[in-house]
C-alpha cells in the first residue's frame, strides 16, 4: 500500500527536543517506516491502553532502547502523534 506520512504539533515539538543520537536514530527508523510503517525491523505494535483511550488503534514503532514514535493509520494517511521515551504511552 503506499501511505502517505503526516505528523502533528506535538510529534514535531518533541523531535526538536531529543539529542544528537536520538535524531540521527530517528532518521534511520524513518527511513525504513516510510518504505513500510509494519517493517518487522521497527518493531511496530499496537498501544491498546492509548487506542481504547483515543477509540482508534495507535501504534508504536521502536527507534532505539528506550525510544518510541506512536502513530495512526487513518486511510491511507500515517499520522505520527508523538517520539519519546516509554513515558507517551501515559
């Protein structure tokens, strides 16, 4: 299918925020999510404690060891929502 990739305020503030390393993590991981958001490499799984509180099914892709981007599908548009530790599941 090809998608196609939006991200919001909040995606785009918290990407500012992380270090060096972390960025040039997440522009390898984004690099294979854009061929494929379910790549088996990024891990992608869904967040039911965040889809049930959202009523839509969010998923979280792995960037590196502690640090995760969360995102939806809606159609055939990938919404990046958030990028962070484990803590943006709360």
């Amino acid at each position: 299918m090809n998608y196609r990739f939006k991200t919001t305020p909040t995606f785009r503030k918290a990407l500012r925020t992380l270090t060096a390393s972390q960025k040039d993590s997440a522009r390898r991981a984004f690099a294979s999510f854009r061929n494929d958001p379910f790549d088996a490499r990024l891990r992608t799984h869904k967040i039911h404690s965040l889809s049930a509180r959202f009523r839509r099914t969010i998923y979280s892709v792995w960037v590196e060891a502690d640090l995760r981007a969360v995102f939806y599908l809606d159609g055939d548009v990938v919404v990046s929502v958030d990028i962070g530790t484990h803590a943006i599941y709360r």
